[in-house]
C-alpha cells in the first residue's frame, strides 16, 4: 500500500531519527521519489531538524543546578510523601565506619580486659527528623543518616534536626547551628559552636561522663534534661530536669537544678520549659520586669509565646501550609506590639527566627518581592551573623533568578561582607563573580575569580572562575587581589 | 561537573532511556538502571533520587523552556516539575519509560502556567548552548539569533501546537509517545504536528532573513 503525502511527511522525523522499520522506511523513500512536492518538504525538514535541535536553550548552571536539587530534595523531606533514607552509598560508608568501629572496640578490649561496647552504643547519633537544610561535611542529611564520632552537623536557620544517641539520649538542634561531636561512647563530648541544643540524656553509668562545651562554659550531666545556647553574644544553660553542673570560663563551677539556668551575657535567654518555672532560678535573666510601664506580657510569658508560635510555624510548614503560617506569623506581629520594650533583648532571638520564617513562608507562597524584603529585613546588627548571611543569600538569589542581576549582586556582596567566613562563602562569591561578570564589571569578576580560587582550589565553579580568567585548567588563584 | 553536561536522551531508535553526555559518548543510565534507580527513589534512596533529578534535569529544562520561551520563572517550573514527578513516583506503573512519565509532568506543568500567565514574546538576549568546541564569534552570534526565531516561532504557535511540535520534531518523541503524554490521540498529533510546520513554513517562504538565521545561513 502506497502512502499518502499526509503520512509521509509525518513519518519524516521518525526516517531521520532511524526510527522507522526497514519496511516502512522504503515506502517512504518510494514516495519521496515519486512526489517531488514531498521530497522538497522532506529535504527542508531533513536540513532544519537538527538545526533546530542544535539550537538549544542555555542549560542551568552549575550552581543554579546544584541549587535546584538542593531545593527538590528539601521539598521531598519537608511534604513527607517520599521518606528520605540515606541511600546506598551512605549506608555503605556507615558499615564501613561500623566495621572501623567494632574492630578498634575489641582492640581497646583485649588491651584492657574490660567488656567491649554493646552493639547499640556504636557511638553514633541518628538522625530521627529533620527540618530545614541539616549538613554534614557539605552534604545534605536526610532521617536515619548517622553520624560517627569525630563528625559535625550544620542546620541552617529555620532549621532543626533531632538526633538520638545510645541508650535512648536525644538531641534537638535548632538552626542555625553547629555541632561536633567528640569523646567516645563512654565519655559523650558534645561542642556546641553556636545554636541551641536541647539535649535529653539517658542515665550514665559508673564511669561514663557526657558533656556540652561552648565557647565560654561546659555543661556536665549524669542523666537530665536541658538547653544550652550559644553565640557571639555569650551562652546560657537552663535544666528542665534533673541536675547539671556548669563549668564557668573562670573556672569555678555551678550546679544548677530544675528549672534554673544560668547566663554568661544578658542578651542571651532561653525559653521557659513547659512545667511552671522554679523560683529558685539561679540567674532569672527572663524575668526582670521590665522598667518602666507595666507590659502587656511578662518578658517570659512572650519569649513563651514566640517561641511556640515559631514551633507551630515550623510545623505547618512542614506540611506545606504556607499560607497557614503566614496567618500564624501574622497574629505574631500581634505579639509584638504587646511586648514591652525592655523585653526587647529577650525576644530578640526569637524575633529574628520569626522573621526568617516569614520570609521563607512569602518564598513559598511565590510572594517573591515581600520574600526578599523580609529577607533584606534580617540584615540588621542585633541579628546573629550567619543568619543575616543566609538571608542576603537567599535575597540576592531570588533577584537572580528575576533576572535582576545588580541588585542580586549588591546582596551577594553584602551576604560576604557581613560574614566573611560564614557557611556560605563559596557560593556567595560565585554569585558575586557571575553577577559582577554578568553586569559588565570584569575587572571585578577577575578578581573575585582569582580569590575564589585562592580560597577553593577544589571548588565546583572552578571552571567558571578559570573561564573568567581567561586561564587554562591547571591555573590557580593567587589571593585575594583587589578585593 | 560531569553530570551537569548530561543531556535528555535524544530519543533513541531502541527504544530504552539512554541518557548521554553532551559531547561524549559516556551512556548515562539504561533502561534497566533507570527502572532500579526508580525503585530505590520509591523507598526513599536519596543517592537514586539525585541520581534520577541530574540524568533527567537537562530534558526537563529544555521542554519547560520550549514551552514557555525565554522568561525569567523557567527554573522555577522546572523545579516545580521535578518535585511533582519525585512526589508522584509511586503512581509511576512503569506502563512509559520513566522520561516519557515525566515529560508528561512537564508538559501538564507548564501548560498549566502558560494559561495562567501566557509567556512574553521571545527575546533576542538569551544566550545558547552550542554543540561542539568553542564557537567563533559569528557563529555564536548566529546561533543566539536563531535561537531568538525559533523562540518567537515558536511563540507564536497555538499552545497544542506548539507542544506537539516541541516533543515530535524538537525532542524526537513517536507520534505514540507524543499522544500519550498530552492526552490527545496519534491522529490529532499528527494534525498539529502538520499545522506547526506549514506555519512555520510559511513564515519561512514570507521572510528570507528569518529563513536564513532559522537555517544558520551565514555563520561560518
């Protein structure tokens, strides 16, 4: 059967892509020959279809790209219809450290004669939920990942993680974050660079020791509940449960029961537990009353307040309610105004994670100009550094991807100034270096490149500050010229 | 990044779900890998997750982009896209390979946000990826100028027609698999397929300038 001149000409992508079977592909051909009409159409085709497949769009670069999956594999986490587990490979490199593990265990065994570990006291904390971005190393965690001793774990702002240790021991780690973890199974050292870390702890046994250390205190535990904060401003520990004793910097030592806590600078706070407050609180830093006018709320009652209110938030947006937090957010503001203003330092850290909350909630909800002003909102001095670095970040990407790249640019230089060794340096110097490239400003992306290189000599945009240097593959920073 | 040079697979003659790498000849996951890393993304294997988002995002972008034309929200949609395919992956039967499954998320995607907002008229600004070594200048000018008339044709396509055009003559999928992924029958594929081409024909035979850069006449 001949085919019809309608039939040919939709079979023509089909012959050039080969598709076509051997029998099909000669009644084509037979046509053709015969339909001088058909055969200048399949010419014409035959000449523009690879044209036009050349001719594909620019592909999303490297970062953009990096991003994006970042970004799909929060959203997986955060909407729970795909459990994320670690994959293959993780669990490979967890055997592996457990082989590690156990075998150094029965070492130090045979050496001391004494019982080796229980298998269940690996000395691994496991991450049982996760909300936000939870690092490790730079790679994005995901629930039941494991962490050895000797590793770290970033959450970023908005974020949370809680872990779990042997013998029942859980952690919940509020964003942003650091932690390492150190010691051993039977002597638990956990170092709290900066965040706040609730920590729960089983009952040790004789010998066992499991301690929090920040930057100016540690915290020494047999068995109790309680919260450590830290940042640049100081640290404070409260016990909702059993007793801690708190080693100062000075040397001298503090026990503290349930529900006191204690301050090393008076901006820090941290929120009440749930059970009434102990009137013997040792250093009640929440709940001076405020000079002045009587306040709506007590200093305490709002820390409260917020906090639960940045609870709830977290948790619709978990579930992708967006638009439900940004009705809970909004009755926050409400808040606000009944806050008296000597309570202001208090709340101060709560304050500042409602106001990344609510723009990650505008970011969510596709309110892109109101995002990246409550983003730009966050860059204020009172505000902790990696917060405000985080923030300009995630503004001068969304100006990015509307295509504004000065303003971008101006951010991502403003998120490097604010925190020039923050967690986000490499890729808000890459942005800097594209934007700065992108806005005709080569002197300064060259710059920016040769710094990049500099300081990430193994970086992912390697390529591209290379490209921008006009250099081969094997060059290589040399400081920070110029910049 | 090696697997940021991953391309969608330009559809192979087999059948399978190859994927390869722009400018080499480094095969990206076959079908029977793709159907396990499937599986394992089902259970919640993040490395298979990320695995299936760097084979199948380059596809994914050019469709979106095909669709729409050069405007600023493509990443967002194919962001969109990528988390609506990974959060409906245990609806997928394996009945259409997995890149047909998710082309088809694509298209409904980015059909759903043409008609909430029609995308602006193409821009002569966009760069282009040029296949092979460092172009020239001229030729990389010729290929963003064709790039450009192809955006506007493109453009000015009905929204069916377009799509069908896009996935058959642009994206090398059968009449069959084209159908499948917009709902319609092969016959009506066929119908707009048809109709694309004498537009674009037409605009062609009207202006011999837009001929020309379509054809990449010119460039060295």
């Amino acid at each position: 059967v001949k085919l019809t001149c309608a039939d040919t000409e939709a079979c023509l992508v089909d012959v050039s892509d080969g598709r076509l079977n051997p029998s099909l592909e000669m009644r084509v051909y037979s046509h053709l020959e015969e339909c001088a009409h058909c055969r200048e159409r399949a010419d014409l085709w035959w000449a523009l279809v690879p044209r036009l497949r050349s001719l594909s769009p620019r592909p999303p670069v490297e970062l953009g790209a990096r991003r994006m999956e970042v970004a799909v594999l929060r959203s997986l986490q955060a909407h729970g219809s795909i459990e994320v587990r670690p994959g293959r490979r993780w669990r490979s490199a967890a055997a592996a450290v457990v082989l590690v593990t156990a075998a150094a265990a029965l070492v130090l065994w045979l050496r001391m004669g004494q019982p080796a570990p229980r298998p269940g006291d690996g000395g691994y904390a496991l991450i049982t939920r996760i909300s936000g971005v939870v690092t490790s190393g730079g790679q994005l965690l995901a629930v039941e990942a494991s962490l050895p001793f000797g590793s770290g774990l970033e959450v970023a702002a908005g974020g949370e993680a809680e872990l779990r240790m042997d013998r029942g021991t859980v952690l919940q780690l509020r964003g942003p974050a650091q932690l390492a973890f150190q010691g051993t199974t039977r002597e638990v050292l956990l170092r709290l660079e900066t965040g706040t870390l609730q920590a729960e702890v089983a009952h040790r046994l004789p010998g066992e020791t499991f301690a929090v250390w920040v930057r100016d205190l540690s915290v020494r535990v047999r068995g109790t509940r309680f919260v450590v904060e830290t940042g640049s401003a100081g640290s404070a520990v409260r016990v909702q449960e059993g007793s801690v004793a708190v080693e100062l910097a000075n040397g001298s030592t503090q026990l503290l029961r349930a529900g006191e806590q204690v301050t090393t600078a008076p901006t820090i706070g941290l929120p009440a537990p749930p059970a009434p407050p102990s009137t013997s609180a040792a250093v009640p830093a929440l709940e001076v009353p405020p000079a002045g006018s009587p306040p709506a709320l007590s200093c305490l009652a709002a820390v409260r307040r917020c906090e639960g209110t940045a609870h709830a938030v977290r948790a619709r947006m978990r579930d992708g309610g967006d638009e439900g937090a940004l009705r809970l957010l909004s009755g926050a503001s409400r808040l606000a105004r009944e806050v008296a203003p000597a309570c202001a330092r208090e709340i101060s850290p709560c304050g500042d994670e409602l106001g990344y909350l609510l723009a990650e909630a505008l970011h969510a909800s596709g309110r892109i100009d109101e995002a990246v002003g409550a983003y730009v909102a966050l860059n204020r001095p009172t505000a902790p550094t990696a917060m405000r670095q985080n923030a300009l970040y995630a503004a001068a990407e969304l100006e990015r991807r509307r295509g504004r790249t000065r303003v971008a640019r101006r951010y991502y230089e403003s998120a490097l100034a604010v925190a020039p060794k923050g967690a986000l340096r490499e890729e808000a110097l890459i942005g800097s270096m594209e934007s700065a490239s992108a806005t005709g400003d080569g002197d300064h992306a060259e710059a920016l490149a040769r710094t990049y290189l500099f300081e990430f000599p193994d970086g992912h945009a390697n390529a591209s500050a290379r490209r921008l240097l006009g250099a081969g593959p094997g060059a290589t920073g040399n400081g920070p010229a110029g910049h | 990044m090696l697997i940021f040079g991953l391309t969608f697979a330009a559809r192979p003659a087999t059948g399978t779900d190859m994927v390869f790498a722009r400018g080499t000849s480094r095969p990206g996951p076959d079908q029977a890998e793709v159907t396990a890393l499937v599986d394992r993304a089902r259970r919640g294997d993040v490395v298979a997750i990320q695995e299936l988002f760097r084979s199948h995002l380059l596809g994914v972008h050019r469709i979106v982009y095909r669709l729409v034309g050069p405007i600023a929200d493509v990443d967002d949609l194919v962001q969109t896209v990528l988390v609506e395919a990974f959060r409906s992956l245990k609806g997928f039967r394996g009945d259409a390979l997995f890149s047909t499954w998710v082309a088809r998320i694509a298209v409904r995607v980015t059909m759903r946000a043409v008609k909430q907002r029609p995308p602006p008229a193409a821009s002569l600004s966009e760069g282009v990826e040029l296949p092979g070594d460092l172009p020239g200048p001229e030729r990389r000018m010729a290929a963003r100028e064709g790039l450009a008339i192809l955006d506007r044709l493109l453009a000015e396509l009905r929204p069916k027609r377009r799509a069908a055009f896009v996935l058959h003559v642009l994206e090398g999928y059968p009449m069959e698999e084209v159908g499948a992924i917009l709902g319609a029958s092969t016959a009506a594929v066929k119908v707009r397929v048809h109709d694309a081409r004498r537009h674009i024909e037409r605009r062609m035979q009207r202006d011999p300038e837009l001929a020309a850069g379509l054809m990449g006449e010119g460039a060295p």
